[in-house]
C-alpha cells in the first residue's frame, strides 16, 4: 500500500482526492490545505489534516507528496519533499521560471527523488489514439495539426492565484501548456515557433496562438480563458495525415478518409468517474489513470517515466519562451 499525503484540497486537490479512493494500492493518509474545510473535505476518518503543506512534508508518515497548489508554490514545496526522501506527483505546471525549473532538476539530482509531473494529456485515451497513429504511421504522416484549450476565466482559484500573472504566468503557462506539453510529447522539440497574443484592458496576455514549425510539418495552438462566462470549456484538435483527418471537438472524435468517409471513433475509457466537485472537467478519465500508472509503477518499485520531471521543465520552459518571445505574460 502506497501512502499518500495531499497537499492543497482545492480544484485540482479534490479531483487528486477523488481519484485515490478508487485506486486500491493507495491511501490518502494525511492531507494538508490553509483552508481547514477544503482538508476536512477531503479526509476521510483516519486521515490526518495538518494546516499547511510545509507541516505534512516535515511530519507525516508518507511515500509520496502530492503536490496541489498554486503554481508560485509549487518549486519550494516539491524541493522540500525530494530533500526529505519523499517520492512526488507535482501537478502542471511544474515551475513557473527557469530558475525554478533547474533547480528542482538539482534538486532531484541530488536526492534521487521520483517525480511524476501532472501533464495529464499523456495519459487521455484520444491523445494517446493521436500518438498511436504517429508512432505507427497508420494513416501516413502527420502534415499539420491544429490544438485548441478555449474557455471562460476560472472562477474558483483561492484568493484569485491563477489572474495574478506573478502567481499562475497567465493561461499561457496554466491552460496553454496543456498542448505544449502533448505537441511535445509527440513530436520532441520543434524546429522554430512564433507566437502571437491578444492581451485585456490591464496588459495580462489572455489569449495565445502559436504556430510550432517541425520540418515540414506545421502545428497550430491556440489557448484563451477570456471567453464569456457561458462558453463552455472546449478543448479540441484537428490533426491531417497523410490518409485520414482525426477530430475531436464538441460533436465527438472522428475520422474523414482521405479517400472519403467519416467515422465516429469509440476509444475503450480506461476508467470513468463521476466528479463531484465542480470545475470545468466532466470526469476522472486522465487524472486518474495519471495516478493510478504513478502508482502501480512505485508498488512494482519501477520508475514512472511517460511524464517525468525533466519533461514538465522543459515544457514550462518552452511556454516561458513563447511569452518572452511577445513581451511578457503582462505588459
Ligand atoms: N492537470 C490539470 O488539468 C489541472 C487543472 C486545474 C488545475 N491544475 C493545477 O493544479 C494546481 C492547483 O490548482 P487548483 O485549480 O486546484 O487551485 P485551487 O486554488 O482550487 O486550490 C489550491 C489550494 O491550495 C491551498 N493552499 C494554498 N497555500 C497552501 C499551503 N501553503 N499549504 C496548503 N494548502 C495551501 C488553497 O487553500 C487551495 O485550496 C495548479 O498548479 C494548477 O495549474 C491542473
């Protein structure tokens, strides 16, 4: 049984929280939040609850951290629990500067730790499909694709964390990130990007597109949390192959032949859930099978390696570079 200690009980904590009481090798034994009531939510009767994440890292009695705070929280916290030998889940994104990302990297370097970075994508039945036809070169090769993370701005971050561009690096470095990390994931590093951005009335970048040049292959993104409060949240691709077109968006994945034909595609869920907590996500899906692979790997005593840390640095540190490129996440 692998002990669990859950740190920061707000969105992301309570969908964390959620999916370990369906994981059968885990137990949340300790769960920390400065917001008693967001702990004691999620704690069931024989979880300890300590007031800060500082407190749980130095006393509880746990394998691996679980780190659910706001982005700015993230480096202090993860370094914390490498130094004290704990094995880490730290959610997306995994540091919000360069700095931080190295030093977390020496970090893990120094201590050994195993870190797991929540780029949940890597673990999402339709972007694995996506990887799958590019690895095996079913339909041909990839010639463009088009990714998209659209939503209104998030209204439930504690103390507004996420519009404070210092605090979250703005829906670049929170939501943007997303595919980032997946185009990647798929493709390695590109050959060039160029980024544009739509900005509000304060100078904070609120809208972001990025074309990534990989040989002759072009990848558009596109990431916005300034829609109105009644859009809803809408992740979506288009991805050209050579012989088919894979899509996903609001009427589902599907598949248009090159040589004509569309077909609705049924993925087997590894897993699905309810979620209860609110947020802009209908299910479990990817977060937990992310923990659950997190988990199976440390009971086989093996090393989690399809989302390492070396992987959530580098792809904040391609974000940062996007951001930089314009002028900055606030101008
Ligand atoms: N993978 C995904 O799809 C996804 C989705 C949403 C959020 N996230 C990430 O998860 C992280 C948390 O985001 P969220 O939306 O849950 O934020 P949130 O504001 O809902 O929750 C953060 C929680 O941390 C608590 N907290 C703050 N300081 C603390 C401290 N020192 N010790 C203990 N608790 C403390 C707050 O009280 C709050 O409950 C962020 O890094 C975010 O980018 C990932």
């Amino acid at each position: 049984m692998i002990k669990v200690g859950l740190i920061g009980c707000g969105f992301m904590g309570g969908m964390h929280a959620a999916c370990y009481k369906q994981i059968k090798n885990a137990k949340l034994v300790a769960v920390a939040d400065v917001r008693e009531e967001k702990a004691l939510a999620v704690a069931g009767e024989d979880t300890k609850v300590y007031a800060t994440g500082m407190e749980l890292i130095e006393n509880a009695d746990v394998d691996v951290v679980d780190i659910c705070l706001p982005t700015y929280l993230h480096t202090a916290h993860a370094v914390a629990a490498m130094k004290k030998g704990k094995k880490v889940f730290l959610e997306k994104p995994a540091c919000l500067t360069k700095e931080e990302g190295k030093l977390l990297l020496d970090v893990q370097k120094e201590t050994g730790a195993i870190v797991q970075v929540g780029q949940v994508l890597r673990f999402m039945d339709e972007y694995l499909y996506l990887k799958k036809l590019n690895d095996t070169k079913e339909y041909g090769k990839l010639i463009s694709a088009t990714l998209a993370r659209k939503s209104p701005l998030p209204g439930w971050a504690w103390e507004g964390w996420l519009h404070d561009t210092a605090k979250s690096g703005s829906v670049a470095h929170d939501m943007h990130i997303h595919d980032v990390d997946f185009v990647r994931f798929l493709l390695g590093e590109p050959d060039s990007f160029k980024t544009t951005v739509a900005r509000d009335k304060d100078g904070v970048l609120s809208h972001i597109f990025t074309s990534f040049v990989y040989g002759s292959t072009c990848v558009n993104t596109e990431a916005t949390w300034d829609l109105p409060a009644d859009f809803p949240f809408s992740p979506s691709f288009l991805l050209k192959f050579e012989k088919a077109t894979i899509v996903n968006d609001a009427q589902g994945l599907r598949k248009y032949l090159s040589d004509g034909g569309c077909e609705e595609i049924k993925l087997e869920p590894a897993f699905k859930g309810e979620n209860d907590i609110g947020g802009n996500i209908s299910d479990l899906g990817g977060y937990y099978v992310e923990l659950k692979y997190f988990i199976d790997k440390l009971d086989a005593g093996e090393t989690p390696d399809v989302a390492p840390l070396s992987e959530g640095v580098k792809s904040a540190n391609l974000v940062l570079d996007e951001v930089a490129s314009v002028g900055g996440a606030k101008i």
